[in-house]
C-alpha cells in the first residue's frame, strides 16, 4: 500500500480537534514512519498546533512561526521521522483541493527542508468537512490517503463510475462500481494456500481482486485433496503456491499471481508485509499469526485471521468450532483474545537444527481432521468480513465464532488489553520498521 496510512481514530480525533471551530484554518503537525523504497508513509502522532505556534491565521490561511517548523524539522531528524503538515479548508465541499496559497506556503517550507533536513520526505495534507488530500511537501505528488480500523477506507478516493467487466455485473449491483474497484486495486496477501486459504483464494478471484501474493512452504500430498481446491492426483508433489495461481488464472485470467513458496516467518519475507494493502491468514502455524498480527497494527495493513477445528474422541466428532477475526487499529488483536499459544510459537520460530536439539520437541506431528466444507464455512465468513471492510456492504461483523455442531455462528466482542505489546500505541501499533518484529533468521519449515 503506497501513500499515507494512519488509523481511523488519529483521523477522527484530527478532524474534531480542528475543524469544531471553523471560523478559521488550523494546523496540527504529525509525525510518520516513511518507507522510501515503497514510498509508504504511517503516521505514528499528531497533534494540533497550540496558539502560540501561529504567525498569523484567519479564515483562508494559516502561518506557523518559523520556530514552530525549526522544532519540527529537528524532531523529526532526530527521530528518523517524516514530518506532516497538516492544516484545513473549512469551507471545502467534498474533497478539499489544496490551493494557491498553500502552493507558495510550502514552497518555502520545502526550501527550509531542503537546506536543513533533506532526508526526511515531508508531506503535507489539507483536511474539510468531508475528506482529506496529502502530497508530497512542495514538489505536488499526490500521495493516497488512507484510513485503517474497523475498515479500510481511501480518504481521497475519488469516486469510480465505471466497471467495465460484465462479468460482475452482479456484485455491482450489491455494492456499487466503487466498492469493485476497491476490490481490484488492492494488494492482497494470502498466507496459507491449503484448506481454508485454497477456498479464499478461490472466492478473492471470483471476486475480482487483480492483484494477490500467496505464500506457503508445502508442496501437494494425497492426504490434501480432499480440501485443496483447485487441485488434482497430477498434482502431488507440486507447490500449493502453483495450483492457487492456476486456478486463478482460470478463473480470472486478468489477475496478477505472485506464488512464494516459502515460510511468511522467515525475514526475507517479512519485511515484504507492510507493501500490501489487506492479509487473509490461513494457516494453523502459531508463529505465522503472531508475525502477522503484529504487522497488521505495526504496518496498519488490515488482516483477518481464520481457523477451524474438529474434535474426536473414542470415535465421534464432539467439537466442531471455527474462528474468523479480524485485526487492524481499534479491534482486539489475537493476544488480547487468548488466540496464541507462546510454546508453540517458539517451536515453530526454530530452525530444523533447533527443533533436532531441542529436548521439549518430540515426537512427529499429527494430522489433524479437515473437511472441505468446514475450510469453506470460514473462508466464507472471512471474504464477507473483508467485503464489509472494503467496499462499504453492511456486514459489520469483526470477530465470529462458529459451531459447526449446533449450527450457530456467533457475534463475538473482545476487549483491548491496556498497554498491549501487539496492538497498542505503547506496543507496534504504527510503528513501521522501527518496531522488531518477530521473525526466523536462518529459514526453516513449519512443524
């Protein structure tokens, strides 16, 4: 996800603190973790000016004191931040535009930059009544907007009214020709291309998503076709990776696949995480879903997370239970709903040379049961998630639960933990790169 990230409560809390009082523009100054290789910005603070820092300010413009900008330069060289300049239009119908006046303002503030801090890529970003605009600070590079929480919204989208494939003339007609384009423009990362990953993969293509990245270490055996979608006796042996960009391809020919065969635990492919725009997790490593919770708050790129399991004892099914949660700014993430298994995550972080030495690892994995229909129910519940997210539909769910024995599928809430490491501004949340993320440095495969 190129352009501006920041949570939807940073930019609620913006919009209410300056434009309560519209009698005049005003100003707040943020700070942002950028990525220039991706040209990715997460804004990690903000906060408004106080009066003191103003030069002058009326109802068309607003100055700060060069002591203002000073204090800002050297925080953010300090900090290895970008600076965001932040002022508004609070006359502005629909999207603000920025204007002649802030073309000469920040041409000067560019110059400032130029000569004191020239690496640290400041934007700027107008806010009205009803959205925002940033760019990049005097050169006028528009750079996307957007805002990451219950949903994942392009603050500056402007609009799409045309679609031009027939072929979802159907889900038009369900959620409009924007809400479609969302879903093409998006840069979807899957982890897990079995069972439930093989079915979300399949509906995301259907669905028209044009651009997925799916990763998973396996190859094809027989035990998996009975839930593989896409996938046949010919091809055992093969990568799931290849049969997911297969059936896409058959599927939606238009589409992009990139298939990884790899671990998303290992750091040559974590670092990758924060360029993507939405992440199904589908897989059952513990070790994947605490990388990618945590990179969901850390990067602000919205994922959901699936699973389900059949329990069987002396020979009868007693349990059949699924989970679909969603985990992205403001929602609880998988720590805070006990969703984690730390011993098991250190087990799968270790290396094969590890796990050979590592006396409390024993014994072969055992397969557990999987049914395709079950992997279908919760991919389903995902996908529905993620189209709530994106495209505006009314499916408000965030975090479900089912029973597969009572045939209940149930509205869960789950509260955030004060001051937690994963999805708290006291932990990753925003922190971009700054932020460790726990990853496997020497490569290695899932138990």
């Amino acid at each position: 996800m190129s352009g501006l990230r920041l949570t939807d409560a940073a930019y609620a809390g913006l919009r209410d603190a300056l434009l309560a009082d519209r009698s005049t523009e005003r100003c707040a100054l943020g700070y942002a973790r950028h990525d220039p290789a991706a040209m990715r910005w997460v804004l990690e603070s903000a906060e408004p000016a106080s009066a003191s820092a103003y030069e002058h300010r009326d109802r068309v413009s607003a100055t700060l004191r060069p002591a203002a900008v000073l204090d800002a330069a050297n925080r953010a060289r300090r900090a290895g931040l970008s600076p965001v300049f932040i002022h508004t239009h609070p006359d502005a119908s629909g999207l603000p535009d920025f204007s002649e006046i802030d073309d000469r303002g920040e041409a000067e503030l560019k110059a400032y930059f130029d000569r004191r801090a020239r690496d640290v890529a400041p934007l700027a970003m107008v806010m009205g009544p009803e959205g925002a605009r940033a760019r990049r600070l005097g050169l006028g590079e528009p750079v996307d907007l957007w805002t990451v929480g219950r949903d994942l919204v392009r603050i500056d989208d402007p609009g799409i009214k045309d679609c031009a494939a027939a072929r979802h003339d159907r889900q038009v007609r369900a959620f409009g020709a924007a809400g479609q384009a969302r879903i093409a423009r998006l840069r979807i990362l899957v982890v897990g291309a079995g069972g439930t990953g093989s079915a979300t993969i399949q509906q995301l293509a259907h669905l028209g998503a044009t651009d997925l990245t799916v990763i998973d270490p396996d190859c094809v055996e027989e035990s998996n076709l009975n839930r593989l979608i896409g996938a046949t006796p010919a091809d055992i042996g093969q990568p799931k990776v290849e049969i997911a960009r297969r059936m896409v391809a058959a599927i939606h020919p238009g589409a992009r696949v990139e298939p990884i065969v790899g671990d998303i635990v290992d750091a040559r492919h974590v670092e990758r995480i924060g360029a993507f725009d939405f992440i199904f997790l589908c897989t059952d490593s513990h070790a994947s879903r605490a990388v990618i919770c945590q990179a969901a708050y850390q990067f602000l790129v919205p994922a959901i997370d699936m699973g389900v399991s059949i329990t069987v004892a002396a020979g009868a099914v007693t349990h059949i239970t699924g989970r679909t949660q969603m985990l992205a700014p403001g929602l609880a993430c998988l720590s805070c709903t006990g969703a984690l298994d730390a011993e098991q995550i250190r087990r799968e972080m270790l290396t094969p040379e590890q796990r050979a030495a590592d006396p409390y690892v024993t014994g072969a994995h055992v397969p557990q049961p999987a049914v395709v229909s079950l992997n279908s129910s919760m991919a389903s519940l995902a996908v529905t998630m993620f189209l709530g997210a994106v495209t505006g539909t009314p499916a408000n769910a965030r975090y479900q639960r089912y029973d597969g024995i009572q045939g209940v599928v149930r509205l869960m809430a789950a509260d955030l933990r004060p001051g937690c490491v994963t999805c708290s501004a006291n932990g990753a949340l925003a922190k971009a790169a700054s932020w460790p993320l726990p990853v496997r440095r020497n490569g290695g495969s899932h138990g």
